[in-house]
C-alpha cells in the first residue's frame, strides 16, 4: 500500500512518535509500505 507522503510543515511532523518493540505486530508490514512509498515517488 502507498502511504502519504508528507511535506514540511505538515502538522503532523511535530508530532512525538510512540516507541515499539521489534517484532510488534503490524512493524513488518509498515517497513514494506514504506519502502513501496518510497521507490514509487
């Protein structure tokens, strides 16, 4: 899946990130939509 991509100044930036633990569920998916983003921008 293609995430948006956000450009600066978007408010969301600011935002603190939570911490997770390797192997959180979800985590393997979120790398590969990001890489997906990434190689189709």
């Amino acid at each position: 899946m293609i995430l948006p991509i956000r450009a600066y100044g978007d408010p969301v930036l600011k935002k603190v990130a939570q911490d997770i633990e390797p192997g959180h569920p979800g985590l393997e998916q979120l790398i590969e939509d990001m890489f997906e983003t990434m190689y189709a921008a």
